[in-house]
C-alpha cells in the first residue's frame, strides 16, 4: 500500500474522485464523501480500515474480495460507486448541512440520469441530511427516484462500532437478494 504524508494527505483535500458509474447498474452504491486516503489514491474507500471491501466479498455482490485500486471491475458486476459530497474531507463531521442537501440533489440528478435498479447510501446520517428525512432507518426506503428504489446500508467506516462486518454482510446481502429479484 501506498503511504502517504500528512502534506500530501491534505493537499489530497482538492482533488475530485472520479465515479465508478454506467447506465443501468443494479446497484449505484453511494458514500458520504471521499476520505482523505480516497482522494490521494482517486479509489473509493481506500482507507484502511473501511470495511466495505471485504463486506461487498462477505455479502455475495463479488466473488473475491477487491482491492480499491481494482473499482473499475465493480462495473461488471452491474456495480458502481458514487459519493454525496464531492469534496474530500479528513472526517465527514467537516461537510455542513448545504453541503448535504445540495450533495443530494446533484445524487437525485445523477440517479435518474444513470437509472440503477437500487441507489445504495452507505451512512444513515448521511441519508438523513441529504434527503430531509430524519426518521430514515437502514434497510429499503419508500423513496424512490423515479424507478430505481433506495436501500441505506451501515457506514462501513472503521469508526462505525456498532456494526460488524459480519452483520454489515447480512444487510448488504439482503440488498444484494433484493437487486437480484
């Protein structure tokens, strides 16, 4: 793995990641922001640490477990990545509250332009803040964005204790038994 500086860490701060999409995916997974290690590396997730990896391997949607670098092999899986918020950031506590909700705009745009079956949002609070709905729970959501339905998914962060990766899989797979239906 590539180390990096703390220099080099923050100057990673204005750089864009780039998404992992295509039309018609089964699932557009979607972060809260790229992490500081995620811009440096321009791979989604990259921190070590993060869980959603493995958890993607553990529930069934690949059937290895993928390093970050390897992302573009999510698409042929019928799989992509995006973020709510573009701007990297060292914690997601950095993002306000307009940064939310014009995140989920840009995310409503961009869902009905690529059409997924499901729209993934890794992060319940981040749901909540980008789409004004404070009594959100993970699991499928009554919303929808046009046809493609929405699924909340535990953050799969490091810092996120109160989900194994093990009880993360369980709920990634419910998605992934439902994206398949």
């Amino acid at each position: 793995m590539t180390r990096f500086t703390p220099a080099e860490l923050e100057a990673a701060r204005d750089r864009l990641v780039p998404d992992v999409v295509a039309d018609g995916l089964h699932v557009l997974f979607c972060g809260i922001n790229p992490g500081l290690m995620t811009a440096a590396t321009g791979h989604h997730f990259a921190r070590p640490g993060n869980r959603f990896w493995p958890v993607l391997h553990l529930s069934g949607f690949t059937p290895r477990l993928m390093k970050p670098s390897e992302q573009g092999e999510l698409l042929s899986y019928g799989l992509g990545i995006t973020n709510v918020v573009a701007r990297a950031t060292a914690r997601a506590d950095e993002l306000s509250a307009e940064e939310y909700r014009e995140g989920g705009r840009q995310l409503a745009l961009k869902v009905a332009r690529l059409r997924p079956r499901w729209l993934a949002v890794v992060g319940v609070t981040a749901y909540r803040a980008a789409f004004d709905d404070k009594k959100a729970q993970v699991g499928p959501q009554e919303r929808t964005f046009g046809d493609t339905r929405v699924w909340v998914l535990p953050n799969p962060s490091g810092l996120n204790a109160h989900w194994t990766a093990a009880t993360m899989a369980e709920e990634f797979g419910r998605l992934r038994v439902a994206a398949q239906a």
